[in-house]
C-alpha cells in the first residue's frame, strides 16, 4: 500500500514538474518569436500534385499569405452560402 502511495506521490510530482516548465518560457523565446524578419520554411500543398513542395518566406510574408487565403476562403464560403439558399428558407425575406 506505501508503496502504490509513494508511486502516486511521485507521479503526480513528476506531473506537477513537466507542467510549470511548459508554462514558462526564458525571455529570448518570446523576443525572438517576434522577429518579422526570420525567414520560416513550409511545405505547402499544391492542387496540381500530391507532393508538398517547400516554401520559404519571412514572417511577416507568411502573416500576409495566411491572411490572403483567409480572406480567400472566407469569400468562397460566403459565395457557396448563398448560392445554396432556398428560395423558402425563412431568414431570406
């Protein structure tokens, strides 16, 4: 019995320990995680091929480029919702 109480003590220690050094982060992280100038290297995929190709862009290029496909995205659901609306659909009046 002490010995499956130790067990759990020190699971739950070991758990305590590997949360509070993932809250925490040295200053030169979050500084550095700023940078609009550090160059990212992604694979993207392409609708024309099935292999992802790698593309490299700063951080302030991939920031615009996510935001472009957002937008993107948004306006095709936009468009899909309505196209797809019923002429008897209620919230259409």
């Amino acid at each position: 019995m002490k010995l499956l109480q130790a067990s759990l003590y020190g699971t739950a220690l070991m758990a305590g320990l590997l949360m509070t050094g993932c809250a925490s982060q040295p200053d030169g992280v979050t500084a550095q995680a700023a940078d609009p100038n550090k160059k990212i290297c992604r694979a993207e995929q392409n609708t024309e091929s099935r292999i992802p190709q790698r593309m490299c862009k700063t951080r302030a290029e991939w920031e615009a480029y996510d935001a472009r496909e957002r937008e993107s995205g948004d306006d095709y659901r936009q468009a899909n919702q309505q196209r797809n609306r019923s002429p008897f659909d209620p919230g259409k009046q």
